[in-house]
C-alpha cells in the first residue's frame, strides 16, 4: 500500500466553499475549474494509497460540480479524467463493481461530447486501462466490450494521433493477455488492429514504439514454441520500424530486447547461426555512437551475452562462448558503477562457472570466479544482495565441481567463500533464528550438502564431518525454515550412505538423530511435492514404515538386489564405481519419466494424467473375466522390430550393438497410452483380423500401478516364504505380482543428421482437458524446465557409459600389446584375464541399461504418446509360459483387473464391434457371478460402452 495522499490547503478551501455554497444557484468562475481538477488529482492518490472511502468522497465532489456546469466542457473533461484515473486504481484492486460505476460515468460523459476530441482520448485512456485489467483478470468478455468502444472512438476520430496511438497501446496489451490464454484467434485480430493503425499512421514514432513492443513479445512467445518463421516475420517488422526510426533511443531500445530473447530461444534450439545474426543486431546498435553510452542498450548488450554464455556452454562450443565472454566484460568494464549491468556480469559469471565446471576445464572456471569475486568485493556492490547471491551460488556449483574431481583445496578455497558470504549476511545469528533463512544461508547449506557428498564417497570423514557440523549449525539458526530443513534431510543421507558402505554404525546412528521425525512430519506433504518436481526421492524414504528398508535403499532410488543381479553377482564388478554411477545416472532418468496421475479430470495438467487406456481384444478379455491375470508380454512381440536396440544409436558406439543379442533376462511389459478411446489405437490394436475397431479399450486409474513409494526390484526374484499364520484361503495373494510404476515412453529421431533428438511426451506435449464437453479436444503446453531435466540425465547417462566404454577399451589395447611381449605363460594368462575383466565390464554397462533400453522407441511411434509398466524375469522363470500356441509370445501375470482396490474402471468397445449389447450384458453378469462369489463379496463398478469414433 502506498504512502497516505494529503490534499493541498487549497484544495480543501475549495472543496469547504463548494459544500457550503448553493449548487443551484452557484455561477461559474476559475475557482470551480480549479476545485475539479484539483479533485481529479485526490482521486487518484487516494486510488493509489487504496483509500476507497475518500476516493469516493472526492468523486461525489467532482460528480456535483460536473452535474452543476453540464455544459461546460473544461469541468466535463475534469470528470472525464477523474473517472480514467478510478478505472485504473480500482482495476489494479479487482473492485469490478466500483470499476464498472465509473466505466459508466465515463461513458456517459463521452456519450455527451461526443465530438469533443479530448474528452474522446480520456474516454479512450480508460479503455486502456479497463481492458488492461480484465485481460489480467481473464475477463474477456469485458475486454472485448471495451475494445469495441475504443474501436468506435478510433474510427470517429481516424487521424487523431493520440487517439489512434491509445488503441495501439490496447492492442499490444490484449494481445499479450491473449497470448497467455493460447486464444489465437483472438490475438490474431488485435494484431491486425495494430497493424492497421501502424500502417495509418507509419510516421509517428510513438505508435510505430507500440508495433515495436508488440513484436518483442511476438519474438518471446514465438521463441517459446519454436515457431522460428513467425518469430523471424515479427522480427523482420521490428527491425523495419527501427530502420525507419534509427535515432529513436525507445525503438532502438525495443530492438535490442527482441534481439536478446530471439538470441535465448535460438540457444536453447541449439540454432547458432539464427542466434549470432541476431547477436550481431544487437551488437551494431549497442556500439552506434549514438548510444555506446546508454545504459539501458548496453544492458540489453550484456543479458544478450549471458544467455549466449549460458547455452554455448551447454553445446561446449568454447570459442564463440569466449567471444560473448569479451563483450560482456567490455560492456561490465565500461559501466563499472551500473549496480544493473554489474549484475548481469555476475550472472554470466555464473553460467560460465556452471558450464566449465562441468567440462572440468578447471582454469577457466577460476578465471571467472575471480572476475565475479571482483565485482562481489568492489565497495559499491559489497552489500547488493542479488550479486552476492550469484557468487554465492557459483560457489555451490564449484564446491560440487571440485568435489567431484576430489581437488579438495579448490573445494575448500570456494567454501570459504560461501561462509564468509554468510557471516556478512547473517552475523546476528540470534536475531535471526527464529525466522526464514536468507537466500545466502540456504546457498550455504546446499553446498555443505555437495560437499558431505563428495569427501564421503571418497570416504573423508573429518572433512565430511567439519561440513556437516555447517549445515547442522543452519539448519539449527532456521528451525522453521522449510527448505533448510529439507537441504538438511539430503546431508543427512549424503553422510549416512559412505557410513552404511564402511560398517561405521555408531557414526551413522549420530546422524540419523539429526533426522528431527518429528519436525519434518508436518511438513511432509509440502516436502514430498518439492522433492517430487527434483526428481529426488530421499525424503519419501525418512518416513517408510521399516527402518531397514530406509537404509537399504536411501540415495537416489538404488535398487541394489537388481543391481546385482543384472552384474551377475559379480563382486569386482558390483564393487565398481563407474558401474554404480551409470546405474544411478539411469535411475535418474527413469524417475523423470515416471507418469504422474492427477485426483480428478480437471488437475490433468503439466504431464499429469488422470486415467491411462491399454487396448487389448475381444480374447484377452474373456480369459480376464475367468478371471486370470493381465498378461505382461515379452518386448520382443511388439510391433516394433527394433525393440531395445534404439537407445544405442543415442549411445554413439558399436559396442553396444555387439551386446544386443546376448540379453541376460527376458523383458516384459504392458502398454498404456493418454489416448482413451483413440481412433488410431482402434486402428492398430486389439483387432480381429482384417477387421480394425474391433478390439477393446481398457480405462485405469493411478491404483492401478505403483505409487511415488515404490521401492521394490524389476528383477522377478524369488519371493521369501511367509510365515503359516494358518489362513487357509487363496495364495493369489501372496503370489500376485507387486504393482508397478508407470513410465512414459522417450521417442529418438535419430534419422536426422543434423541434430538428433528426443521427443519427451510427457513434457513437451502435456494434454490438459479444455472442458467437460469437449473432453476429446487436446491443448498443449509446454514444460520446458522438466524437458531440460530429462535432457541433462540422457546426458549424463551417455557421458558414464563412454567413459566405461573407453577405459575398458584402453586397458584391452594395453592388455593385448603385454600379450604380445609376454615374458612367461604366467605373464600371458594374467593380461588375459585383464583383458576378459575389461570385456566383461563393457558388457555389464550395456546390461545395466536394459531399462533405459526399453523406454526409449524409434520416433516413428511418437504420435502413440505410449507409457509402459517394465518386468524383468530370468530364462526359465517358471511364471513365464506361451500365450498361444501358434505364435512365439510370453507372458508373465500381473494383477487381476477385477479387484476393489485396482478394479478396471472403464471398458470401451471398438466402433466396428458388432453384438454389443448382447456382449457387453454377458460381461456385465459373469463380473458380477464372480464379485459374489467371493468372501465378503466384491464391490466395484465398471463401465461398459461403445465407441463413436468415426471409423470407415
């Protein structure tokens, strides 16, 4: 709330004189003209310090005088601005009603003169003002009613220069709120408006600046969803408007922001050739003479150069990130005291940290760092938080680096750093400790976090303890601080896994008092959700039921019984490092591409969906209602012919070819998609021969599958033998397959030479419900953070397995020549046991992957949007048998589709059934004999229908 509005002495006079004078008899002079404009001005500073009551007050004032001299147009245009001035400041408060009271005094006024042109501008200012604050309210029909009375205004007074430049204004702000409700239609016709008034009036620079503002918003949302034609037309109008206009500083100033977000969305589509021509757009304006010495282009000049830092380092196109690197510092050093431009040096600091540091190309790294502790440390900016904070975040990034490397003194260097970042931001730690953390102390746990890490698997413990004691000692000083709180839960299991692998009991209990239970526990539904969207699945494991299970599988989702079994239970390899990094990069995956269901059909939104359909035929049905298990089915039954042997084209190397046919285990899985009651699945599924629309269409919802807790093995391994407790019903139970989770599918387009790529389904294209009536419609959006996420972990998943590929490759070609120059049989046999344990360890890196491998598909089937549930079984597992006997296809039981807890929820016929009424009443009965027959009986209810689809 703003600071409260005085009235001057005189106003108060004026307004005294008038309440106690006669208003009927009142005549008009200066002191009347003076008291209504004096009260428009009261109007809007009480609006602006939100005191409605007086607001009014003084509007009653105003509504008096104007309604005394209805003729006179001075007091009638006072009133008209009065009324533009409470339009805006009850619209910033949502108050529709007041909004609407004084949209209609300001109407009726217009209505009055209605061919005064300056009463017709104010008319034409609210408009702007009112369709601004309904399109942020996604009032749209409100907006357009505005929007058709300043077209009304606009056509009266078609060569009114600022009647004309209001309706510009109203055009680029519907379109922004357009824009954000994806209503092209809509954004389309005001940017035809724009357009029209743009071409009208091409010579005045104040609209031309409104087309110029307009296509920098264009060029972002363009940018955003990758439609490069539409962003290059809109750029191509901005560039002419500042062609045409080469010494106006505000469109010259419009170009250089479209020019740095055309330079962010060119980076992150990895375009280089589109990003440097804008970069040298921008580049040419910023070092005119006319403005190498204005600060808010050379501003734009360095966030232009910070993205480009930020995504050449990604792509490790070294030199051209050098270049950017040049012109950020040029532009730093010659607005040395510009607080805003310093700050985005550190910024590119921190990219430049951030992607070196990845590559370990540790010299450059510190050349930064240093570049960025020199602006930190500079006396102006010693106390500027956000570039304290980018140094402190750096820092964490460098910690976790260097700890990486094992270059424990860099390591330390940087985290002396951080602490004394904290001690100049917190000294008082008393003052503080009872209040929500500073961005730096959160900065500060989070690299003890990283460091706890790393010098406890190099298995450190006094440098891993002297940091734990850090992160305790925040974490003690912001009790209630819930992301604090959750960094200390990470430490905690950073440190209790090196204790638990080292046998070091009584160190790992001293932590697990550190977990505070019962402090977490109520907030263990908001940590759980932040966790979530981490892809991190440490806390969920502070509040499983069994202790040991906490300690078995803490960390990032190890599955250790499945990982020795796929290693053959071989110790030298299990015990292998490289091998346990490639295992956790993979599971970093997988946990990102676990579907996320929704409670209800309206939540479906960001990937999350609420049902899933598995297309099956008439047959498989049938045999369901019997009832017997849904059949996962061997992967290599699928219509897809190169099943499981995608992934090692994204690999990039032979030897993963050589390791295809020689599969340890037989994969099993079933399909699932988003698409209920899908015209194409129709098509390709479930069929009769010859006969497409006749299959089935099965609907489940999330307790079908295994929850966010999952912390079972994908391996079938024996189970243990429970204890007789004497109950002589069914073992169904006890021999049912576990539910499993869910994952989406990953589609590689690896045929495209120039850059391969992923389609992420769940992330690129989420489906959201438009409505309840038009439940088959489909809206995408993007999700681009989850979509860099799962872009990284594939990363990192390639980066480990070549690493272990070329080692092992090394040391074969070493081991051989020794061969070679072998001095005994001794000798020989020895190297040739190096060289098999080499091979071996190519093998079980390939072996590791077999998730991976079967999640990610030929981009052919990408319009499937297909979700699988993945079970991994040894040759000869006695659950596997032969579904037909006249075709080569296993399968393995999963859950019965008939059970209260997981029951099928929907069964929908294909168009082209025939009989199914009939069908569907026999189903009906025999689900319902089968649900009584059980002790207690069954309650569930299924829905049977047929489809509409419009099948030929």
């Amino acid at each position: 709330m703003s600071a409260p509005y005085t009235p001057s002495p005189e106003l108060k006079q004026l307004r005294s004189e008038w309440e106690n004078a006669s208003h009927r008899t009142v005549k008009f002079d200066d002191r009347w003209l003076r008291l209504a404009q004096g009260t428009v001005e009261a109007i809007f500073g009480y609006g602006t310090a939100q005191n409605w009551e007086e607001l009014e007050a003084w509007g009653e004032t105003l509504k008096s005088v104007a309604a005394r001299f209805a003729d006179k147009v001075e007091i009638q245009l006072a009133l008209a601005k009065g009324a533009v001035r409470a339009i805006s400041r009850y619209g910033t408060a949502y108050d529709w009603t007041k909004l609407g009271a004084w949209s209609k005094t300001l109407k009726g006024v217009a209505a009055n003169f209605a061919k005064d042109a300056k009463i017709q501008l104010e008319l034409a200012k609210g408009a702007v003002n009112a369709m601004y604050d309904y399109g942020t309210a996604h009032e749209w029909e409100k907006l357009e009613t505005w929007g058709d009375t300043l077209k009304s205004v606009a056509t009266n007074f078609a060569k009114d220069a600022k009647i004309q430049l209001e309706l510009a204004k109203s055009a680029v702000n519907a379109i922004s709120r357009y824009g954000t409700a994806y209503d092209w239609a809509k954004l389309g016709a005001w940017s035809k408006t724009l357009k029209g008034v743009a071409a009208d009036f091409a010579e005045d620079a104040k609209i031309q600046l409104e087309l110029a503002k307009c296509a920098v918003r264009a060029i972002w949302g363009y940018s955003t969803n990758n439609n490069w034609v539409k962003l290059e037309e809109w750029g191509g109008r901005l560039k002419g408007v500042a062609a045409h206009f080469a010494n106006v500083a505000k469109i010259q100033l419009a170009l250089t922001k479209g020019a740095v977000r055309a330079i962010s969305g060119y980076g992150k589509a990895q375009k280089w050739d589109e990003l440097e021509a804008w970069g040298k757009t921008l580049k040419d304006i910023a070092t005119t003479a006319r403005f190498a010495k204005d600060a808010k282009i050379q501003l734009e000049l360095a966030k232009g150069a910070v993205n480009a830092i930020l995504f050449y380092g990604a792509a490790q196109k070294w030199d051209e990130l050098e270049e950017w690197d040049k012109t950020l510092k040029g532009v730093a050093k010659d607005f040395a005291k510009d607080a805003k431009i310093q700050l985005e040096l550190a910024r590119g600091a921190f990219n430049a940290i951030l992607r070196y540091g990845a590559a370990q190309k540790w010299d450059e790294l510190e050349a930064w760092g240093k570049t960025l502790k020199g602006v930190a440390t500079t006396d102006r900016f010693a106390k500027d938080a956000k570039i304290q904070l980018e140094l402190a975040k750096s820092a964490v990034n460098a910690i976790s680096y260097y700890g990486k490397a094992q270059k424990w003194e860099k390591l330390e260097n940087w985290g002396m750093t951080l602490k004394e970042l904290d001690e100049s931001e917190a000294h008082d730690h008393d003052k503080v400790s009872k209040v929500v953390a500073a961005p730096i102390q959160l900065q500060l746990a989070n690299g003890a976090v990283n460091a706890i890490l790393y010098y406890g698997r190099a298995q450190a413990f006094v440098e891993m303890e002297a940091w734990g004691e850090t992160l305790k000692g925040v974490a003690a000083r912001f009790a209630v601080d819930k992301e604090i709180q959750l960094t200390l839960a990470k430490g905690v299991v950073n440190a209790m896994i090196p204790y638990r692998k080292t046998g070091k009991s009584k160190n790992m209990e001293k932590w697990k008092e550190t977990e505070e239970r019962e402090k977490w526990n109520q907030w263990g539904q908001e940590l759980r959700e932040i966790i979530k969207t981490q892809a991190d699945n440490i806390l969920s494991q502070f509040f499983r039921a069994e202790e040991k299970e906490f300690f078995r599988f803490a960390g990032k989702w190890e599955r250790d019984d499945d990982f020795c079994e796929l290693l053959g239970k071989n110790e030298e390899l299990i015990k292998n490092e490289n091998l346990r990094e490639l295992w956790e990069a993979q599971e970093d995956v997988i946990e990102l591409l676990r579907v996320e269901f929704s409670d209800t059909p309206e939540k479906e939104e960001n990937g999350a969906v609420y049902q899933v359909a598995h297309y099956i035929s008439v047959e498989d049905l049938e045999r369901m209602i019997k009832p017997e298990e849904l059949q996962l089915k061997g992967v290599s039954s699928t219509n897809d012919p190169t099943e499981g042997k995608i992934f090692q084209q994204f690999l990039n190397t032979e030897t993963a070819e050589k390791f295809c046919s020689s599969e340890m285990l037989i994969a099993v899985q079933a399909s699932f998609t988003c698409y209920i009651d899908g015209l194409n699945q129709f098509r390709l599924y479930g069929n009769l021969p010859d006969a497409p629309g006749t299959g089935l269409c099965l609907v489940f919802d999330k307790n079908f599958f295994a929850d966010d807790s999952y912390g079972g093995s994908f391996i079938n391994l024996p189970k243990r033998k429970r204890p007789d407790t004497g109950d002589k019903k069914s073992t169904n139970a006890d021999e049912a397959q576990d539910h499993l989770p869910l994952y989406w599918v990953l589609y590689y387009n690896y045929r495209n030479n120039d850059k391969p790529f992923f389609i992420h389904t769940p992330t690129q294209c989420a489906l959201r419900v438009v409505g309840q009536e038009s439940r088959n419609e489909q809206k995408y959006s993007w999700a681009s953070d989850r979509n860099t996420a799962i872009s990284h972990a594939l990363e990192a998943v390639r980066e480990k397995y070549l690493k272990i590929i070329k080692d092992a490759n090394k040391i074969i070609e070493d081991a051989k020549e020794k061969i070679k120059r072998a001095d005994s049989e001794e000798d020989e046999v020895k190297r040739s046991l190096i060289k098999t344990a080499a091979e071996e360890r190519k093998k079980a890196a390939w072996n590791l992957l077999i998730y991976l491998r079967h999640l990610v598909k030929d981009a052919a089937f990408a319009e499937e949007q297909e979700m699988r549930i993945l079970k991994l079984c040894r040759f000869g597992d006695e659950k596997i048998r032969r579904l037909n006997p006249t075709k080569d296809l296993l399968g393995l039981p999963y859950l019965h589709i008939l059970d209260e807890e997981h029951c099928v929820k929907k069964v929908i016929a294909g168009p082209k059934m025939e009989k199914f009424i009939s069908r569907s009443t026999r189903w009906r009965h025999e689900i319902a004999q089968y649900a009584q027959s059980k002790e207690p009986p069954l309650s569930f209810a299924i829905e049977f229908s047929q489809s509409n689809a419009p099948l030929a």
